[in-house]
C-alpha cells in the first residue's frame, strides 16, 4: 500500500498505540486488533471495507478495483477478509518460503507510521530487513 501511495496522503497508526487506542475511543471505532479499522472523512470503517477504500489512493488497477469490490454483499467480503486475517501469518511464511523474501521492512515508511513511541521492538519492522 505504502508504495503504491502516489498522493502520499494515508497514514498508518497502529491500533496497540495510546494514539491509535485514543483515535478509536474519539471515533467511537472498534478496537480489534484482529481487524483493520479506518478512519476517514466518511467516517470509521472497518474490515474488508477499511481495506477497499484505500485501494483509490493507490493508482491503477485498484482506484477501479475497490469500488467494484465494495459493491460485493459485505457478508461475503468480511467472511473473506476474515479468513485471510486469521490465516495472515501462515499465508506470509508461505510467500516468504516460495520466493524467497526475507522479513518485511518498514524502515523507508516510518515518517508514514504514527503514534509509534521509541524504542520499536524489532519485530514491528523498522529494523534492516532480514535478507535470505
């Protein structure tokens, strides 16, 4: 998402922060971590629709391809966007087992994070990208 960004206008807070806790508790949003919750102009979405909605910031095929897949029944989408959320981190082992792609590198994106307090545990991905 972040590189495909083109107008640089998102930004990403993660939910376990005092800053993602307090912009959940002003919108009356829920906190799930087990779900992406987005907050815009049109107010708080959340699971596969906090997802399509951002495809319009990230250029062609997706500016067209996230209207399109907002108009899926939502019960279809979140079931998708559910089992996908459940099984992330075995699909990610997976990828990353078939390619060859080491961990995932946040460190190019960090003015884009926000609400983040230092020290960052390694694991947040705002270290080296471990190559294999």
């Amino acid at each position: 998402m972040l590189d495909r960004d083109a107008s640089d206008h998102v930004r990403f807070c993660p939910l376990q922060s005092k800053l993602g806790q307090q912009l959940c508790k002003d919108h009356d949003a829920p906190y799930d971590l087990k779900t992406a919750v987005l907050i815009d102009d049109e107010g708080v979405h959340t699971h596969s629709a906090a997802i399509l909605r951002l495809f319009p910031s990230m250029g062609l095929p997706f500016t067209l391809l996230g209207p399109i897949g907002l108009c899926v029944p939502r019960f279809l989408r979140d079931a998708g966007y559910t089992a996908f959320a459940r099984n992330r981190g075995a699909i990610w082992r997976a990828v990353k087992r078939c390619t060859g792609w080491g961990d995932t590198s946040l460190k190019d994106y960090r003015d884009r994070v926000v609400g983040l307090e230092e020290p960052l545990p390694p694991s947040w991905g705002f270290g080296e990208a471990e190559k294999q």
